[in-house]
C-alpha cells in the first residue's frame, strides 16, 4: 500500500463517484468515472481501495453488471467500444489484484458466465479479452485466468453455430435468392472471436482455448452438404471458422493442431474454392519456406482430394436423379473441384518435390477408367453423368493442348482410353446415318472440338480412327446386345473422327446440299472460320469463333470477331445466326466435289477407304452374310457409304 496523505482522500473519492452508479440497472460509469477508479486502485492499489469493504462484492454487483450492459448485442447504446475498453481495463487491476489463482480463475468465469447469458457482441467481448491480455512488467499472465471450461464451451459453440448461419446465408443467397446483409456483419465478428481465442490477434500469442475446441471446431468446419453445394457451385462466402483455422495452420500452430486436422481444414476450402482456396490455402500449400513448420502437404491434399472426386463420380453411377438440370449442376460443381486438385498438380512443377506428384490427367479424377466407360456403353450407369464431368473439367482448361494433356497423360494406351470415351458418350442410336452431309453424333463431336478438333495432332487423329475400326472389327464379330451397341456408336464415332482427319463433305452432282450451309451448335469448334448474318435480308459478313460459351448447356453459344466494313468486332451470337458458306446455296456446285481434292487427300481417303473396306465392310456384304444380325448389316452398310 503506498504510503500517503492522499490514500484516504484517493479512496473516498473512489467510494463517492462508485455511489452515483450504484443499484442503478440503466447507467453505466462514463469515461471520466472510469478514469479516475482505475487511476485510484492503481494508484493506491486494489486492496487498499476495497480494505473496508469486499472486492468480490465489487465485481458482482457493480462491474459485472457495467460489463452486461456494454458488451450485450441488444445495447443500442452509442461508444461503447471505449465504455468495454474501460470496463475491462478496471477488471484487469482487480483480478491481477487478487493472490490466489483458483479466486482469479473463478471470479473470470462467474463474470463470462454472465457476459454470455446476456448475448453479448462477439467483437466487444474480444475487445475486452485483448484488453485482460496486455502485459505489464512484473505482472502476472492474464491468459492463465483468462483459460476456463466456460470460454472452451462458448468458443466451441460459436465456431459451431458460425457453420450453422454460413449455411443458411448460403441458402438465403444462392437458392432463395434473399438479401442476408447482416452475415457479413455477424461473420466479420464471429471471426475476430475465434481469431482471438487462438492467439491470432496484435496484442497476444497466446492460445487461449484448449486442444479439444480447436479438434471440435475442424471436425464441425466440414458440414456443408453437398447436394446443397450443388446449388450454388463454389462457395466463395465469409466462412469465419475456416478462415480462423488456415491461419492457424499457416503457423504451423501444432501445440493446438494435429496433421489431420490441418489437411481436414485444407480440403474443406479446396472443396468450396473461391478466394479462401486462391489466395490463401493454395499459398499454403505451395509454400516451400520453413517446411518443418507445415501441417499439410499439397501432395496429401492432391492424394485425398482426387480420392474423394473419385468417390463421387462412383456415386453418381448409383444415383437415380435423372434431371438434366439437376445433374449439370452436380457435375459442375464436381468440375470445379476437379480443376483446383489438376491445377495443384500442375503448380507443383516448380516446387523442389514436384517428383513425387501425379501428373495432371483424366486418370487422377476417376474420368480415364475404361472399365466406367466400358460400363457406360452396356447401360450400368447413366453415361450422363460422365459426359458433362468431362466436358466442364475439359471447359476448366482455357488452352486446348492443356485440355489435350489430360487425355495424353491418362495412360500409355492413351488412344484406347480416347476410344472408351468416344463410344461411351456417342449419342448413337441406330446404325444407318439419316443424314449424310450433316454431322450426326454431337457429344463426339463437341468434345472433338474442345480439344482442338482438325487442330488435334494429326498423328493422334489417325491412331482414334484405327483405334475405333479395330473396335468395330472386333465387336461386328460377336452376337450380344452389347457389341452391337458398341458397333453403332462406333460407326457414328468413326465417322466424326474422319471429319476431323479430312474436314470437307464430299457430295455427288445434282445433291441437293443446301444443309451444308446450316451450322449445328454442337459441331462448332473455336478457330472456326463462319459466315455471320448480318440482317434480315440475309447479308452475311466473315466471322472467326473465338469462344465456345456452355453455362447455359446445353444451349451454346458463341463469342465471334465478325469482320465488317473494314472493321473488326467481337459479339456474342447463337448457331441460328451462322453459315458455313458465304452465301446460300443453290446447286451442288457450292459444294466441294471429290474431283477437287488434293493428291495427298486422294490418296489418305484411299488407305483409310480400303481399310474399312477389307476389314468391315467386305467380310459382312461381299458376299452378304446373312448369318450376321441386322444391326452389323447395317453399320456395313454405313461404312461404305463412309
């Protein structure tokens, strides 16, 4: 106790400015008030100010209810940030005031008791907390009273319920289409909270709850279904909970994290993308700095993450869903997951163990298995499925030889794996082509031109095609269901890969080929070189498909650089607006003719003619082999006429 007239005259003082705010249930100490109490106790210190009276009856009477007051989410009080501060400052003097440990430890959690009964606002209370935190030489650490079963038991419950609103705010935006502004609000808060209980803050390091929250809270973070995911694809919304744990993880935080729990944390945000995955876990997991100091690696990341995409694609096979909007949402947000586990792949290539990674490749997210596809064909599961996981991953890829590597990457038989995939997803139903100057298959032929179509590697283009007739050779001698399937499609696949190899329609005099003109959406690939209508009297102006736009699959559209009275522009149009020829049509002769091609086309039509010929066509009609059943007559048929 300081030794001084101005003791007894400091405490009266004290005494008389604590009256004016006693039993008062509405009023709380203004600043000045506080100022001058906490100046007093320092001053003279706490146990002489309360030698007459009890502290303990201090706090629970008088601060404990100041504190209610300002820190509850129901104030509507004005400044009360500085009142909090204040308030905190004057329970700081009193605990450390305190001697026994067990008294300081149960004077807090009586007061926490009651600060949380009363509702109170996240971000004033840690505010106060940061204020208990703050060091002075020769005291004691204020986070050793601050840790309790009442603040374990909170902080688990607000990371908890911070999923539970993420969740409902995610269903208000994305599927009711309702404003939720006071989410960003209560996240923003909710985070600053946990942030401070695990030592993420200015003031203190300190980890202020115990191992089990932190285990509880990575266990809880994953709970966000995925048929709710479905709705709204990525999930690029304020998650406080996530956030609080990446940056735990960042600090290699293991006193409070386990390695599972790290790469718990790290696949929920690959799973939900947007910016929390972009600019920080996929930071982290890149990170080659202070490697003892990594919780997760990008490999286990990829491991497990590309595990879990194949799981899905599994399930889809067993799903009985068969909306086609139902399911192009399913899949999209099954490709945006699929791309951020490729595009790890692919940023490990400069980091010091990119040789321990897999390969960016179909094979890694499930889509390169020949037996799925193979099951595909036979009808074991909805091919549907497959076919728009493949299409959005592929439409991931800006670079059509980025799209190209994941075929090439998927296995060594990589013509074979193309060739599964071709059959499976061909929409082939009988063997005779109705139409012979239009293409017919239009998933073939829409995922021919994202990878490139006649601009595939030629080399590539002529080993699909032999791939394909070795494959219909084959199945044309067997007698089940399922190799006829497999001879149909094959047929249809074989002859948009022809076009690919040899691009032009050959046609014979007097054909009347005024559909060649027509363009079908699904036949159109980027670089395409079209004709634009222009208006309606049907002037049409030159015009290069620059983009290929599928979000509203399956109607296409197109962005297209028209060129126009020497002048160049890009907009966006439908197939109904594009030409193949400069202008319409009236006889055979806008048509290209056999007699025009090349000698090297010539004589490349001949081999891969013949090949057919001899090795499908001659065997089944020359002399026709009426032991064969109808569809292998047929799909004989349309090979000669191919």
């Amino acid at each position: 106790v300081h030794q001084s007239h101005a003791n007894a005259v400091i405490r009266k003082r004290f005494y008389a400015t604590l009256s004016t705010y006693q039993g008062k249930s509405d009023t709380t100490p203004d600043s000045q008030a506080f100022d001058l109490m906490i100046a007093s106790i320092r001053y003279c210190s706490a146990p002489y100010i309360f030698a007459e009276a009890s502290l303990e009856l201090f706090l629970m009477n008088d601060l404990l209810r100041w504190i209610v007051m300002d820190t509850s989410s129901l104030s509507a009080r004005k400044g009360r940030r500085n009142l909090v501060e204040l308030d905190f400052t004057l329970l700081r003097e009193c605990l450390l005031s305190i001697t026994s440990p067990f008294k300081q430890k149960s004077m807090w959690e009586t007061i926490l008791r009651e600060v949380i009964a009363a509702e109170c606002d996240l971000e004033l209370l840690s505010n106060g907390i940061l204020v208990l935190l703050k060091e002075s030489e020769g005291e004691a650490d204020a986070a050793g009273i601050l840790r309790c079963e009442t603040l374990d038991d909170f902080a688990t419950k607000v990371g908890e319920e911070s999923i539970l609103k993420r969740d409902e705010h995610f269903l208000k935006e994305f599927v009711d289409d309702m404003d939720d502004e006071s989410y960003e609000e209560d996240a923003q808060k909710a985070l600053i909270f946990l942030e401070t209980c695990v030592g993420l803050n200015p003031v203190s390091a300190s980890i202020l709850v115990s191992l089990k929250v932190v285990h509880r809270w990575a266990e809880a973070a994953p709970t966000l279904d995925w048929h709710v995911l479905q709705l709204g694809g990525n999930v690029d919304i304020r998650d406080p909970l996530i956030t609080a744990l990446l940056a735990l993880v960042s600090r290699g935080e293991r006193s409070v994290l386990t390695t599972d729990d790290a790469e718990r944390i790290a696949l929920e945000s690959w799973r939900r993308g947007g910016k929390q995955w972009n600019e920080t876990t996929l930071l982290l997991l890149n990170e080659e700095d202070a490697p003892e100091m990594q919780l997760c690696s990008a490999k286990h990341i990829v491991t497990r993450g590309a595990a879990e995409l194949r799981d899905l694609l599994e399930s889809f096979r067993h799903s009985e869903d068969a909306d086609l909007v139902n399911m192009a949402l399913v899949c999209h947000v099954w490709s945006e997951r699929a791309y951020r586990i490729l595009d790890l792949c692919s940023n490990a290539s400069g980091v010091s163990n990119a040789d321990n990674f897999p390969q960016p490749s179909l094979a890694l997210i499930g889509l390169a298995g020949i037996e799925t596809w193979s099951a595909a064909i036979s009808g074991d599961h909805s091919v549907t499925y497959l076919y728009l996981c493949l299409v959005y991953i592929l439409q991931q890829f800006q670079s059509q030889a980025d799209r190209l590597d994941l075929f090439l990457k998927s296995s060594d038989s990589s013509e074979v794996v193309a060739t599964s995939i071709f059959l499976a997803i061909s929409d082939a139903t009988s063997g005779i082509i109705v139409d012979p100057v239009t293409r017919r298959d239009k998933n073939c032929a829409f995922v021919l031109s994202l990878l490139g179509g006649k601009d595939i590697p030629l080399y590539l283009r002529q080993s699909w095609c032999k791939e394909v007739m070795n494959d219909i050779s084959a199945n044309m001698a067997a007698t089940n269901q399922d190799n006829y399937t497999r001879v149909t499609r094959g047929v249809s696949v074989l002859s948009e890969l022809l076009f690919t190899l040899f691009g032009r329609i050959v046609v014979d005099e007097g054909l009347d080929v005024s559909t060649c003109d027509l363009v079908v959406a699904n036949d159109v690939c980027e670089n395409d070189e079209l004709w634009y209508v222009t208006d309606e009297h049907g002037k049409r102006a030159k015009a290069k498909v620059v983009k290929i736009h599928s979000d509203d699959f399956p109607r296409l559209y197109f962005t297209i650089r028209v060129e126009q009275s020497n002048q160049v522009q890009e907009r966006q149009t439908v197939a109904e607006r594009l030409r193949r020829l400069p202008e319409a049509p009236n006889t055979c002769g806008d048509a290209v003719l056999a007699s025009h091609f090349s000698a090297n086309e010539k004589e490349e039509r001949i081999v891969f003619g013949d090949c057919i010929f001899e090795k499908m066509v001659k065997p089944v009609l020359m002399p026709l082999d009426e032991s064969k059943d109808a569809p292998v007559i047929d799909a004989a048929s349309e090979l000669l006429n191919i």
